[in-house]
C-alpha cells in the first residue's frame, strides 16, 4: 500500500483559561525557543478529540469503543441483553471467564471486595488491572461467544478453538478510535494496535506567564453581623495562541481497520470516515479542564491541513523564535511566519510537487496563509475534500 501522510496544523487562541493542568493545578508549560510557553498535553487533546466523535455524532456507536477497567461489567451487560433470564451473577462469571480467554487479567479490587463484606452487598464485578480499549463489535462478539459456552464455561474455554476465538474477536474489527489512537496492553503484546494518529503537545507562539487569580466565594445565608468570605482559594491561569499539529498515517490506519467495520462496502469507505472524523474532532474539539471557571470556548483562527506521501511535517520551527506580539496581539504575526515558512521548507526538502493543501481561515489576520493552498469556506467543506482525495490515493495502485 502506498505511504499517504495526513498533517493537520491549526492555530488557535485561548483567553484566560487552565485547559490542562500539571500536578500543582497549574496551567502547564514547556520552554521552547529558550522561554517559557503554554502548554496542552497529547493526551488531553486526544481525550478531547476522542469524546467529540460521540458527542458530535460524527461516528456511529458500533464505530467506536470503550476504555475502560470494568470491561468484564460492559461484557456482562452485553451478555444480559442478548439472555435476560441470566441472573447477574452467572453473567459476571460468563463475562470473566471469556476476557480472561483473551489473555487480559482481571481482579476483584480489594478495597471494593472489602466493602462488599462489610455491607452484606453483592460481591463487586471483578476488572482489568488496566485500562482495556475494546470495540463495540469486540464487546458484543465477547458477549456471544461466551453464551455459546454458558453450559459450561470453564471447559468450553479450555478447548484450543475456543480460546482462540476469544483471541481472534478481540483483536480484530478494530474501532476507528482504536485504529486512529492504538491500544497497549503491557502483559499482552499480541494485543497491542500501533496508533495511526501522532499528536504534538500544543504550544504558545510567544512567551506565556502563568498568573494567578484569587477570588472569594459568599456564603448565601450569612447574617449581617458575620464577616469575611465563605470560602477564598487562587486558580492559576494563562492565555496564548497555540501552534497545533497532528500526523495521521492513512496507511497505517487503513491496515489497523482491516477490512472495514462493514460488510457491505468497500475496504476505502471506513477509512475514508474515520478521516474526516479525525480532521474534524481535532479541529473543533476542545480540552475542558476548568472549563466552567473560564468559558474558553473558541475555535481555531486557521487551519492548515496537507496531504502527503514522504513524511509527516511539524511546522512548530517557524515559532521557535517567539511571536513578540508588540502590536498587541499574537495571530497576525504567527499567521504570517507560517505562510513564510512553510513554502520555503518544502522548496528546500522537495515537498511541493507530491502534496495537496487545504487552507481554513478566519478573519484578516490570516490573509497571508491563503496562498498555501486551496481556501475552504467552512469547516464541512474542508473535511469533505480531504476524505475525497484520501479515497483517490488509496485507490491508486502501490
């Protein structure tokens, strides 16, 4: 299959906002270019663009999958709803029985089991020792294999072809999160889906200080003659304009999908969706953190996506001297170093002749960024032409 390279990059500005914060609750940061700048993780804007994909409806629910501990408690649900007349005992133990046959191992947490003994509960449903990602059609063939075995569950996973369709159901049919974002599983090597999707920590253009807001909270029901706060704290906060990059391996994701999550149509279809939805929820999505304290929802000011088949390209270096801003503002002078540097590293690497642009922009200051590419007017349309010309470069012979 040929090598195709997706690389989105985006520039966006945050007011006061701690989108994503380090063990002190502080905004985090990074020193780049020799100074400090904000900073939001890979893994909070992959957890955003993930969630985005539900929440938005891009994808339909037998397209995604479940990160979780309590997977044997997800199977067992699976497992009631295909026999109502199992008790909920008999399901958790179909359930565990069958996860287990997968080589995942599970647990009765210690603190729940101990719990349970001092209330006279229902014994607690065992879990993973881990976080387990696993598609929805994963969880419901679990769910149907372990009703073939009901009888006698046990000795039904004991036989070789059994066991190994326990194998067989988890690893493949994968979600397009789990194509898109992979799966590790540490004592289980076998189970492990490389992610086609690298996402860059975001970064502030310019020099970013954290400050701090003290703030009070009133206690309603205080009489007059009482005084002082109900409640007083500090949250620490910065704004910036943020660099964003992610690179998605078409080919890569193409392969994890497998044949697609459909019968009934053909091998680019699936892939071609799990693109656009990429391209989209990591364009609008946004991390949340604090996002009730601050109301940080913006958008990004531009959006450059490119199409290629040599290597995926971050442009952060075109920032790694810092956006002064002394017209006081950051998106016109970073919108006009991209669009001077990203020509120039293609003339010098040979980039241009085997690539396709797609420029998202909002507003006078991202003129200059115009004559990257071809200018979309709306996000849709955008996602539109790039699955488009993902489905033609895929159809092409190697």
């Amino acid at each position: 299959m040929n090598r195709i390279f997706l690389d989105v990059h985006a520039l966006q500005t945050v007011p006061p906002s701690n989108l994503n914060r380090d063990d002190t609750g502080a905004p985090k940061t990074a020193v780049y270019g020799g100074v400090p700048r904000a900073r939001i993780s890979s893994q909070a804007w992959k957890r955003a663009t993930r969630t985005y994909f539900g929440d938005e409806y891009l994808l339909e629910p037998s397209e995604l999958g479940v990160r979780t501990k309590k997977v044997v408690e997800v199977v067992a649900e699976r497992i009631a709803a295909l026999d109502p007349a199992l008790s909920r005992e008999t399901t958790l133990m179909l359930a565990d029985e069958t996860v287990k046959a997968t080589g995942l191992k599970t647990e009765v947490p210690k603190r729940k089991a101990d719990a349970a003994k001092e209330s006279a509960a229902d014994a607690p449903a065992p879990e993973a020792k881990y976080l387990v990602f696993l598609s929805a059609r994963q969880l419901d063939g679990l769910a149907r294999l372990a009703l073939d075995g009901a009888a006698d569950i046990a000795a039904f996973l004991k036989e070789k072809a059994n066991k190994d369709k326990a194998k067989e159901i988890a690893d493949s049919r994968h979600s397009v999160d789990i194509a898109l974002f992979g799966r590790m599983v540490a004592d289980a090597a076998d189970f492990n889906v490389d992610a086609a999707v690298q996402v860059a920590h975001a970064i502030s253009v310019h020099r970013v200080e954290n400050e701090s807001d003290y703030y009070t909270a009133v206690d309603d029901e205080n009489t007059e003659e009482e005084t002082g706060a109900g409640m007083i704290g500090t949250v620490d906060f910065n704004s910036a304009t943020l660099y964003r990059y992610a690179a998605l391996g078409v080919h890569q994701l193409a392969a994890n999908l497998g044949q697609g999550l459909r019968d009934d149509e053909p091998r680019t279809e699936p892939v071609r969706r799990a693109v656009e939805a990429f391209v989209h929820s990591f364009v609008a999505s946004l991390p949340t953190g604090k996002i009730n304290t601050f109301g940080h929802h913006t958008l990004p000011d531009a959006v450059v996506v490119k199409l290629r088949t040599t290597r995926p390209i971050s442009f952060v270096a075109a920032f790694e001297e810092p956006v002064r801003g002394d017209q006081g503002g950051h998106v016109r002078e970073a919108s006009d170093r991209l669009a001077a540097y990203v020509p120039d590293i293609e003339r010098a690497y040979g980039e241009r002749e085997s690539t396709l642009t797609w420029v998202l922009r909002v507003g006078p200051n991202t003129l200059k960024l115009a004559d990257l590419g071809t200018e979309s007017d709306t996000l849709g349309e955008l996602v539109t032409a790039v699955g488009r010309a993902v489905t033609e470069r895929l159809e092409k012979p190697a």
